[in-house]
C-alpha cells in the first residue's frame, strides 16, 4: 500500500510492526503508521518526518521520490518525536532546506535539537497563511491542542487535500489495515485526542468550511469519500463527548471473583430488562485503552469494585483516574461496591464520578458483603431499572 495521492503527492512514511506498545502505553497488536508525504511542484515539500524508529526507512523513501531533486521546505505539523524526530537530521544533510513551523514549534525545537544550528532557515506561519509551491498552495490552519499546542493542518488547495496531523489518526500498520476504521481510530481519539473536545470541535469547524477531498493524518489510511464522511461524522460525536451506540457498559474489579459474579448477574438483569447492549469489561485484564474507549462510546456505566485497602480495589481507580483525565463528561453511573466487613468502594468511586462534568449517580448504590443475597438482586433490579430509564 503506498498511500500516494497522485504522480505529485508521494508517500514516503513507514509501517512499524515491531513496536508493542505506542507512547509507552497504548497496546498496538496490528503495529503502527508514520505517515509522511512529498509534494512535487515548482518547489519541493516534505510533510512532516517519522519516528527514529523508521529512519533508514524514511531516508530511503525520501530518496527515491525526489529522484535527484532538492526539498524546498520541510513542513512540521506537530513536534511530537513520532512525527519530527528527523527534522535534525533532515535539516543537516539538505542544507538549502527551509523548516515551516509555528511559532510554538519554534520554541519547542530545542527541546529536541541543537536547533541553533539552523534558526535563520525557520519560516513561521500562523493561522490564514499559506506558502505556494507553484500549482500547489499550502494553506495552513491553527489546531492547538489537537493534541500539543504547537500543532497545526494544512489545507492543499489544488487537490483538495488536508493534511491533518494526528487528528482522523487511528493504531495499526497501513500494512494492516481493514475497512473497520472507526475501531482502531475510536481507541487512538478517546486516549490521545480525548480530552480535548472542545479543541478537536473547533478544527471541525474550521475544516466545514473547506471543500475537502481527502483526509491525510499522520497515523492510518487516507480518508475519501464515504469513509471520510463517516470519519468527521463520528469525529462531530467524539468532539461533543457525545455517546455513539446505545448500551450499558458494566465494568468490574474482583479479587477472589465474587464482585465478577455480581457484575455478570447483573449485567444478565440489564438485559432482560431491554437494554439495547451490554458489554462486560474485566478491568483487571483487559486493554485499559478499550475501556476508556467503550465508556465513551456508550451513556451508561456501572462500576462494580471490591473494596481495598478501605479504599476501591486498584484496577477500578486506575479506570476511573484514567476517565478523569481525560475529561470524561455526560454520562449516567451506576455503582456496586463489595466488602466483606467494611464497604469502602462505592464512596471512592462516588468521589471520583462526582468530579466528572455532568455525570449523574443513579441509586440505589449496592452493596454486597461477601457474595450476592437475595436483598441484592432486589436491588440490582432496582438499579437496572433507573439506569434504562430514558
């Protein structure tokens, strides 16, 4: 798959299939893009670089589409080292070659380079400006963080082109990929893009006014058509932290497996009383990054957690630190709590939610000592009931 738009527009980036673990954190199975392109006009200019991961990869690729030819400007969107960990290097071997950047990238560069070396080759463009490479021009757009601050898009007005950072970026190798984009792209935007709605919005707005062809991020496949449509459809939802897909997730923390058994009955209760889906998340196993992604994609939640420590039992805070984080908002929780001689989970949990934007605790709040009761199926029901209510 080489990504390339046109006999102007060549992809020069690289899959990465060796690397477990994106950002330190983020399990990626299916590998990673780094995505870079060439444009090949009166003048020459590379967007953006890769990570050092990829760097004889990317030097090599550079290469052969400027075929003899010497880069103009290097275009830097974003400093993050996945995306500009060349730009040094870059900057060394084409020496005539003119870094386009903001303002804020220009102060960031030092953190990562002996920028000195190259500070009268910079060229700063802000919001509205545009630079021309002869039947190309390069329009560029402010999308502070989206997710740093010194990030910005570039809108190509010939052929209709946004070059849009890591925003519309999904996990996976190009090599990889297949026609679910919103899977991986869902986890990449809640995780990484998440709590910053207000920001990814704004750009939304400002990309409706443009006629757009193509997507091109900097991590995935290039979205056209029907795909992209879908793309900033779910991107307007994400943006609003708006729920995506009617259901219920039931999240649970068990030590010795009595609190996953309330959790599994109860998610049995939801279901017999019409709820459109549950989905059951083990916290203590699964990818951290889908549960936060799957209580952003659906309006209701429940935390089920041992007690611990006379506080909640480690994997449910983790979740719920990580739900904070990331602004988490508009949501209805339920809680379930489990001790055995003094419940201290459901008032942490409480504590937590209650610090979310416009996240409203159903009762009742249950409370099992030790395994489930008769008493507290009556009160799962009860709290199965007010958390369908519309």
């Amino acid at each position: 798959m080489t990504n390339d738009i046109s006999k102007d527009i060549i992809y020069i980036g690289a899959d990465d299939l060796d690397i477990d673990l994106f950002e330190g954190q983020y399990t990626v199975l299916e590998g990673m893009s780094y995505n870079s392109w060439v444009i090949l006009d009166q003048k020459v200019a590379i967007m953006d670089t890769v990570d050092r991961r990829k760097d004889e990869v990317w030097f090599s690729n550079l290469a052969a589409a400027l075929n003899g030819r010497t880069p103009d400007y290097l275009v830097c969107q974003h400093m993050e080292p996945d995306h500009s960990a060349l730009v040094g290097k870059t900057m060394v071997q084409y020496p005539t070659l003119t870094l386009v950047c903001t303002a804020q990238t220009v102060k960031m560069l030092s953190y990562y380079f002996d920028s000195a070396s190259f500070a009268e080759r910079i060229h700063v463009v802000k919001e509205g400006d545009s630079l021309s490479l002869g039947t190309h021009v390069l329009n560029f757009i402010a999308a502070p963080m989206v997710h740093w601050p010194e990030v910005m898009m570039t809108y190509e007005s010939k052929e209709k082109i946004l070059f849009a950072a890591d925003g519309f970026g999904k996990f996976g190798a190009l090599c990889n990929e297949t026609d679910d984009w919103a899977c991986e792209a869902r986890r990449y935007y809640f995780n990484i893009c998440g709590k910053y709605g207000m920001q990814v919005h704004n750009v939304l707005k400002k990309a409706a006014t443009l006629d757009i062809a193509t997507i091109m991020p900097l991590h995935g496949p290039t979205l056209q058509g029907e795909a992209l449509a879908e793309a900033v459809r779910l991107y307007d939802l994400w943006s609003r932290y708006q729920p995506e897909t009617d259901g219920v997730l039931v999240t649970y923390a068990s030590i010795h497996g009595n609190t996953a058994a309330a959790a599994q009955q109860l998610a049995g209760i939801l279901e017999a009383k019409g709820a459109a889906k549950v989905v059951l998340c083990d916290l203590c196993r699964c990818d951290l990054a889908e549960a936060v992604e799957d209580a952003f994609r659906y309006p209701r939640v429940v935390c089920c957690a041992s007690s611990y420590d006379a506080g909640v039992f480690p994997p449910m805070h983790d979740f719920l630190y990580h739900l904070q984080i990331k602004n988490y908002q508009q949501r209805r929780f339920g809680l379930m709590e489990n001790g055995s001689w003094a419940p201290t989970a459901a008032k942490v949990m409480r504590s937590m939610v209650e610090s979310m934007k416009q996240c409203e605790i159903v009762e009742p709040v249950v409370t099992i000592m030790g395994k489930v009761k008769p008493c507290n199926i009556t009160e799962m029901e009860a709290l199965a009931e007010a958390m369908l209510q519309a």
